[in-house]
C-alpha cells in the first residue's frame, strides 16, 4: 500500500494526471508549492502518519475525507470543525451532522505536532485537512491530485452553519443540490463527491428511516432493493442501536473504486442521499451510470472536484492566522 501512495504521488508530481490538474492558477492565492521553501518535508509529513493512521484502521480514510467535506461547507476550507469549545467560541463538533460521527481528530493533532517540530507556525490546519483527504483517497487505491495550498485558519466556528450548510442523509435530491449550489459546486461535483462513499461506514440512524417510515406512513423506503434492506433491518432496529454501524459500500467498502455507483443502479446505496442521485434526478441519474461505467471517469472528475471543494472560501494573506494547536485559536 505505501508503494501504491508513493507512485501515485510521483505521478501528481510528474503532471501525468490531466492536464486541469497540473496548471498553477487554482484560484486565490492558493498553490500546489506554497511551503516548497517555509516547510519543504510538509507534504511527506502528512502522508506518513495519515498512512500509519489507516494501516491501523481503514475506516480512517473515510473518517479524514469526512472532516475536510465538513469543513468546506461551513465557513469555507479554514479548520473551523477542527475547533473545540473554549470561550466564545461554540464548537461546530457539537452539530447534528458531527456529533458522535466525525472523527480523526486525534490524527491531525499528530500530523500538527510533526509539524510544530519540523517548522513552527507554518503550516494551517485548514491544509493539513486538504492533505490528508487526498492521501486517503491514494491510500486506499482512488486518485492522487495535485492539493492547492496556502489556506489559513479561523479564528471562529460556527455552530448553525454546521447544522445548516451540511446535507443530511434523509435530505431531498432539491436540497442537497441546493446546498451544494450555495457552495458553488454543482450536480457533477454533487455526483463525483458523493463517490466518496465507496468507503467507510454509516451509523444505523442515519439510516433507519428509510427501513421503517421513510415517508412518515409507517412504511420502507420502496426504492430500497428488498433484500438488502431485510439484511439491514437486522443490523439496525427499529429503536435504540443509534451506533450500529453498516458499510455505505456493500461490495468493496475499504476499497476506493466506482462500486458505490454500480450500487445505486441496483437501488443498493444505503443512504438516501445516496439512492436519490440515481432515483430523483435525470442528470445526477446519467453520471451516475458513467462512473458506474468508468471508473476512469469517476476518479478525474473526482480529483477536479475535490480541488474545487478545497476552494471554498480559504482565508489567505493576513486574515484568520496559523494555529500552533488545531484545537484552538492563538492566544
């Protein structure tokens, strides 16, 4: 697997990947060199102890892509998430969406003392998130992009715009999209990011709803194939169990590849928000059957995504600051 991690980003560095990829303007004041001179090792830093963090489990390459996901879509890609409670600040931790799911928090605080160590009060934790998503994708056999970098923290959180901003997994197809929209993607990057649930687990409340009362009549989410949601209905009861956790990828769920999409064509995605790409909409139903296709496709668009998520609204030049602990703002 290491092997893997270093050919991959030998080839990112390389620029064999399309071209979008290796072009210097992403935007901003961000770029793929921006601590070639302050902190040259920063890049080898974070994969190693992301690679250590997933060799001993690899539900944590989802659980980092997740804390990156949730950090862009509150306040842009500055480490708000990253925030504990202290003083005047409420920690976005706290939200529906995060409580009692995110997690990887203890990674980063590694990645960040290596950093300390190595070059004091460089490197942001809003970037250190962007890396890490990237190398978990590489790590568990998806696609290495070239991370635009350059990103400061905030010095605040925000707690409604994590229970606003982020979608849920009962949502609508409409406000997904919309919630999507609002952070200047669109129903391509909706699908190809949505991908990212190739991996990873999901907790039988995020779930349950569509196995007993998908509607509110007391009935299964139909779209749901039946034998696979009898076989959840075993894992996750109708009460109680919140915690229980089922794979999103029934077929590969510690591989990244298009199987997640391949899923939605046989009404297998475990989440709504998942089916509802495949059953709610005619674009978002069209590529999903592309990645399902070709998963070529997938992993172009999905590293052209991710770079555009990861330029969600960054603090640059003198605003927000470099955090020495990721946990709280400078005193």
């Amino acid at each position: 697997m290491a092997g893997l991690s270093s050919s991959l980003f030998v080839l990112s560095l390389l620029c064999v990947l399309p071209l979008y990829l290796c072009q210097q303007s992403y935007g901003g004041k961000l770029n793929p060199g921006y601590y070639a001179h302050s902190c040259p090792q920063a890049g080898e830093i974070v994969r190693s102890v992301v690679a250590q963090a997933v060799a001993r489990e690899t539900r944590m390459a989802a659980s980092l892509m997740r804390l990156h996901f949730h950090d862009c879509f509150v306040q842009g890609c500055d480490g708000s998430l990253l925030l504990d409670s202290s003083g005047r600040i409420v920690s976005e931790k706290s939200s529906n969406p995060n409580s009692k799911s995110a997690r990887g928090f203890e990674v980063v605080d590694r990645i960040k003392a290596q950093l300390e160590k190595q070059c004091p009060g460089t490197v942001s934790c809003a970037d250190i998130l962007t890396l890490a998503a990237r190398d978990s994708s590489v790590l568990t056999g998806g696609p290495s992009w070239m991370v635009p970098l350059g990103r400061r923290d905030s010095r605040s959180a925000s707690l409604s715009g994590s229970n606003n901003n982020i979608p849920a997994p009962n949502n609508t197809f409409q406000t997904i999209l919309s919630k999507f929209n609002r952070q200047g993607l669109d129903v391509t990057d909706l699908v190809a990011l949505s991908g990212s649930h190739t991996i990873g687990f999901s907790r039988c409340t995020s779930f349950r709803q569509r196995l007993y009362n998908q509607s509110g009549n007391g009935r299964p989410d139909m779209t749901l194939e039946q034998s696979f949601a009898a076989n959840l209905r075993q894992r996750c009861p109708r009460s109680g169990g919140d915690q229980i956790l089922s794979v999103l990828d029934k077929v590969s769920p510690a591989k990244f590849d298009n199987s997640y999409f391949k899923n939605l064509m046989e009404n297998m995605g475990l989440l709504n928000s998942d089916q509802v790409l495949f059953s709610s909409n005619d674009k978002s139903r069209d590529l999903v059957k592309k990645y399902a296709e070709d998963q070529g496709e997938f992993f172009e668009q999905f590293a052209e995504s991710m770079i555009k998520m990861g330029n969600i609204s960054p603090l640059t030049g003198s605003s927000g600051e470099i955090r020495k602990n990721c946990r709280k703002i400078n005193s």
